[in-house]
C-alpha cells in the first residue's frame, strides 16, 4: 500500500509542476504589478479549471510575493495580511522548502464545517534563482484517501494511517476505531514499534487482533491495518487439519509398503532355510529339529568359516600373482606402463624410485634336478636371494626357467655409476655367501640397462640374458653388466622386430607379418653396406628363435625348411626377400593346420588319460598338467581350444559321474562322506555343491528320486 500512496503523491506533486509551467503563471509572478482585476480574473478561471477537471482538489493558492497578494480559486485576491490562511503561506517560505505537503484542517470563509486538506506546496517559479510566489494545492484528504484504497484495493474500514508526531491522518470514527487508534498511538510513542514493518499481536477489551504496520521511505507517514485473530485462527486450523489429513495418508501408505517389502524380503531367507533343511536331511545324523534361527546363524558360521578359507588361499596365493605378473612385465606380456603400475599396486608394490633395470640371477643348480624336493630348494633359494636384496635395494622378482631369477631393480640414478657398481657387486657376494653356505650353491648376475619408465624393462632384461650368455671370460660370481659387454663395433640385432613378427605369425595375421619383414629389411639391411655374412647371420638367428618359441609353444615345424645357402645365392636384397616372404607364409600355413585339428593334440589326449584314471587324487590343475609336461596356463587355453571346456570341468564332470555309479552301488550301501572321499572331495560340502551345480539337484534328493522310479531316471 505504501508504494500506492508513494504513486499518488507522485501525480500531485507532477499536477503541481505542470500548473507552475503555465505561461500566465509565471508571467503573473515576475511582473504582477500592472495587473489588473480583470487580468487576475482570467488567471484565476485558469486555475479554477484544474480544480474542476480534478475530483481531488479542493482549492489552488498562488501567492505573488513582489506585491504581497494571494490569489485563491474559492474566494479571489488578497492583500496576504487580509487573507484568512496567511499561516500555510508563511510557515512554507520560513521553511525555505522547494515543495512538500501537510496534512491539515481548514476553516475558510464559509460558515460550513471545517474542511480536512492535503496541501501541497511549490515554490514558482522554477526558472528563477529566488522564489518569486508559492504555488499551494489543497487536496480533499477524505478523496485522496479514497482514491488510494481503491487504488490499492483494501479495506478502509480496517486501516489508519498516522503521522511522525502520531497524529491521526486516516481513521475510522466508530469505537472499535478509536480503541485501535489509541492502542497505535500509545506503541508509536513507546517506540513498541520496531523496524519499517512488522507485525505486532493486540490483547483488545473485546477482542484480539494483529496489527500489522509499515513505515514509508518518502513520506512521514506510519500505515497500520487491523486483522483480527480469528481469520488467523480458521487459517490455521485449516491447514492443521490438511497436514494431518495427509500425515495420515503418508502413514497408511508407509505400512502398507512396509509390510510389502518385508514380505518381499523374508521370502528368499525362508527359501534359504528351506533349502538349507532339504540339505541337512541328506545326513543321518543331522536329523534333529532346529528352529529357523539355529538353522540361519548355524548356515552363517559355515559361510564365515568358508571366507576365511577362501581369505586364506588367496593370501597363499599372492606370492605366485606376483610372481607371475613381475614374469608378464619381464617378457613383456603388459604392454601399457599404467596398467603395470596399477596391477603392481594392487599388490602392494609401489616404485620410491624413477628409473627401473632387470637383472638376472642363475643359479647352479644342475645336480639338484633329479632331487625330488628340487622345487622347494628352488622356491627357498629365491626367498632367500630375494630377502637379502631387499636389505640393500628396492628389487622385486620372479621365478623364471633353466634355475634362473628375474628381478626388476628400482634405482635413482639414470646410470650404473661406480658407487651403484660397487653397492650391487656387494649384493651379489652377499647372495653368493648365503647361497654357499645354506645350500652349496653359487649364483652369477647379470643386470641389462637402466631405463626411466617400465616399459623399458623388457628390453632391459633381454640386455641382462645377452650379458648372462657372454660370461665365458668371467669368474663363476662375478656381477656382470651389459653395458660392460656392449661392443661398439657390431651391429644390433633387431630383437623388437623379431617379437613383432612372432606375435603375429601366431596371430596368423599374413599383411601384418610383411609389415614386420618389410621393417625389417628396410630398417636393418637395405643402405647398410653388411656382407652376405652378416644378412645369413641375422635371418639364421631370428629364425631360430621363432622356430624355438613356437616348438616350446607346442607347434612342430618339421615340414617347413630354409636352405640357409639359397640366402648365399640371391643377387640382391629383394630376391632375399622372396625366400623369406615364403618361408614365413609356409610357417603360417602349418601353423592354420594346428588351430583346425584341435584333436589330434597328444597333450589333451594324455590329460584326458589321466584324469579318468586318477580323478580320486588330483588335486589342481597343476598335478595334470606336471603329469602332462607342459605349463598350467598353457594346459588350460590347449584344453579349452580342443574341448570347448576348462580341465577343471572336464574332471568335476567325470566326478559326478563316478558318484551317481556309488550312490546306488551295493544297495546303496555308500553314504554321502565314504563317496566324496572315493570321487576325490575333502568334504560333503564341496561334493553337494558341485552335484547340484551340474545335476540341478542334491545327491539325496538325486538318490531318493531313483529310488522312487525303480532306478531309473
């Protein structure tokens, strides 16, 4: 309401400078003098004409102050010490105020009621440096007010309006008026009126009400409005009684889904214990009745129990993750540094350092082969060397082939600087000692190059078998190095290109193959000014190691031949890469023979031999795959390629198998625990889940079932 009286004013006081732009008006002022009654006249009929176009004004004023006289829309022109409201003209100019307005009551000349006024003021002319007069509109303050509550479209009858000094501009003349009146009047002067709104709640003699208030920014004016309690009080219990109405709906809602999902929820225990109990009835022993909360927190020890073995095992395993995963990284089976780094975290390694070598340890071990605790010297022997190392560097390893160690050293230096040197020979007498002494064993190292990321720990470790492979002029425990053994004079051999090439001839990937050879003759041979020799020398080697990595991978190459001498032969490098083209693409072909007769593999056939014979007493996949001859990992991905299953399955199903024969052998005459011992199982419970894993039913239920149909089923 207070930005609607803000707005109102605003078009009075804008009414009162468009009358003080009036060119008789301003004439009038600066020379009033030679005017005449008959001009007076005329000004005043201009002015009575706003009046009477304006429903709330009351009267004008114009005071002329060079000749001292008032002229008024109501009653003509007076010399001002004649004039009956000479007061609001003098209190204005003493004020020295441009414009304003008061509010006030008015007896003029008419033996009528006092009349209640607005009054706004001007000093005209704007033009001047010093006001000349004072414009003077009188405002009906009963239509003003009428007007503004139209405006604003609220109630009069509950409002009141009230000045600085508390005086009553706007208010009802009833009791219930005047009580609220008074009440207002006596907060404003007590200062119980905080802040330029608020509300504030009255203990009336009749009733209670709020009184809710507001102060202008532009105006003196303090704006009070009545509310009674009552509309406050329906409100409220109004909305009191919705919120418990839907409270309660809420509450309904949230039972009955309480009671859904714990329906929901309590069905899979009950099927749980259910199935637990058609278990427990297999065993004679376990017969007697037990309440459902037994059978759960009895279930629950058993599945505690089991995590803590599966914990166990993998704990045991570690060593053996590792193991392998520092052998992956060696032979270069991880290819990307962040995967390295994160598989090594996994296992709590972490590199302190920012440059890596490889280093081998070999150990001479030949006469302890035939031994049968070979193995547990071999696995003793590298804790030991590697527990030794640790006390001096930050190395980890693994266990590689031919009695040899692998070891991935992290260094902070880019070079074997002598300080290094000598701390690594100390190492490698240390080891040696120890060996000698625990075991009657000496070990010889070989460490390749230092490289400032992983990835360069595979070219590190081939640095490492080359320097172990050029010992012949060295003692028994000497600490050899490669950069030691590196001869300026002779060309590199293109190792890189020949693991490229080995990758994908067992890809059997005959474009990418050429890529590789074509590197290869264009990087090594072609512009290189090497002798016939030197060119034999390099396909002889190469080829020999892919012939050897394939004949270790299981391929027999016996049908696929090189004439070396047809090398000797050729005129120039292209006819060299004719006989090699074809060789390769001979290697290939044999190799797609292998890969589409998947039965023929002697491997299989003599794992598949050995777990139907000793199904009772394998314990992994390693005891077949020792029996074999071959790797666990290799034995696995053959198996799985011939028979489209994993060795583990083809064993479990050959258990299952003998166990439905035992069931009813003898008139059954085999309890459940006599038949897992038989069919190779530690315990009932192993032997029950994997029978209803592959049967869909429990042994007993599987027994039972047979029974019931005369034996058949």
């Amino acid at each position: 309401m207070m930005k609607h009286a803000e707005s109102l004013i605003e078009n009075i006081e804008q009414l009162s400078l468009q009358i003080s732009l009036k060119p008789g008006v301003n004439e009038a002022l600066t020379n009033p003098f030679p005017y005449t009654i008959l001009q007076y006249g005329l000004l005043k009929n201009q002015l009575k004409d706003e009046v009477n176009s304006n429903n709330l004004l009351y009267s004008v004023y114009l005071y002329f102050r060079l000749n001292n006289r008032i002229l008024t829309t109501n009653e003509g022109l007076y010399a001002l010490d004649q004039f009956f409201d000479k007061q609001i003209v003098t209190t204005n100019f003493q004020e020295s105020s441009s414009k304003g307005y008061q509010v006030r009551s008015l007896q003029d000349t008419s033996p009528s009621e006092p009349v209640e006024l607005l009054t706004f003021h001007r000093l005209v002319p704007l033009t001047a440096k010093e006001p000349l007069g004072e414009l003077i509109l009188n405002v009906k303050r009963q239509a003003f007010f009428d007007a503004l509550f139209r405006y604003a479209n609220v109630d009069s009858s509950k409002m009141m309006i009230m000045d600085s000094d508390s005086y009553v501009v706007l208010s009802e003349s009833n009791a219930r008026s005047r009580g609220f009146t008074t009440a207002l009047r006596s907060m404003n002067d007590g200062h119980s009126l905080p802040g330029s709104s608020g509300m504030v709640k009255i203990e009336g003699e009749d009733e209670t009400y709020f009184l809710s208030y507001a102060r202008s920014d532009t105006n003196p004016w303090l704006v009070a409005e009545r509310i009674p309690y009552s509309v406050y009080q329906l409100a409220w219990k109004s909305k009191m009684h919705a919120a418990v109405q839907v409270a309660a709906v809420i509450l309904l809602i949230s039972i009955a889904l309480a009671c859904l999902y714990s329906i929901r929820f309590t069905r899979p225990w009950k099927n749980m214990v259910r199935d637990y109990v058609d278990q427990q009835a297999d065993y004679p022993g376990n017969m007697v009745k037990k309440d459902e909360s037994q059978l759960v927190a009895e279930a629950i020890r058993e599945l505690v129990s089991e995590n803590r073995y599966i914990k166990q095992t993998l704990e045991q395993s570690k060593p053996i993750i590792r193991f392998r995963l520092i052998y992956d990284i060696l032979t270069n089976r991880v290819f990307e540094t962040s995967v390295m780094a994160n598989r090594l975290q996994h296992l709590g390694i972490v590199f302190p350092h920012a440059y890596y070598a490889a280093f081998i340890v070999r150990a001479d071990m030949q006469l302890l082969e035939d031994q049968e605790d070979y193995n547990e010297i071999r696995l003793l022997l590298f804790s030991t060397i590697e527990n030794e190392l640790r006390k001096r560097l930050f190395a980890v390893g693994t266990i590689l082939e031919n009695h040899q160690f692998g070891f991935i050293l992290n260094v902070p230096v880019s070079t074997y600087m002598t300080q290094l040197k000598l701390e690594l020979d100390a190492c490698c007498q240390a080891v040696n000692r120890i060996g000698l002494e625990e075991f009657g064993i000496t070990v010889q190292i070989a460490f390749g190059g230092i490289y400032s990321a992983m990835n360069g720990l595979n070219k590190s470790y081939h640095e490492a078998k080359r320097a172990l492979h050029n010992t012949a002029w060295t003692y028994q425990t000497d600490c050899v190095f490669f950069e030691d053994s590196v001869d300026a004079r002779k060309w590199s051999y293109p190792l890189a290109i020949q693991k490229e090439l080995l990758r994908r001839l067992k890809a059997v990937d005959r474009e990418s193959a050429k890529l590789s050879l074509d590197e290869l003759f264009d990087r090594y041979m072609v512009g290189k000014s090497y002798s016939r020799d030197d060119v034999q020398d390099t396909i002889t080697l190469m080829m020999g190691a892919i012939v050897q990595e394939l004949y270790e991978d299981g391929y027999s190459l016996d049908k696929v031949h090189l004439r070396f001498q047809s090398v000797s032969e050729c005129q120039h490098i292209g006819q060299v890469k004719e006989l090699f083209y074809g060789y390769i693409s001979d290697i290939m072909n044999l190799l797609e023979q292998f890969q589409d007769n998947k039965m023929s593999n002697t491997y299989i056939s003599k794992a598949i031999a050995y777990m139907q014979t000793d199904y009772d007493r394998i314990e992994s996949i390693a005891d077949i795959a020792d029996h074999v001859g071959v790797s666990s990992s290799y034995l696995s991905r053959m198996f799985r390629a011939e028979t489209g299953k994993a060795p583990l399955d083809y064993l479990t199903r050959l258990r299952i198998d003998k166990s439905k024969e035992l069931l009813f052998e003898g008139n059954c005459k085999y309890s459940l625990q006599e038949i897992c011992g038989q069919i190779g199982y530690h315990d009932v419970q192993s032997f029950i889940r994997f029978f209803k894993k592959w049967e869909k039913i429990t042994p007993g239920e599987y027994r039972k079932l047979r029974l019931d149909k005369g034996g058949v089923i």
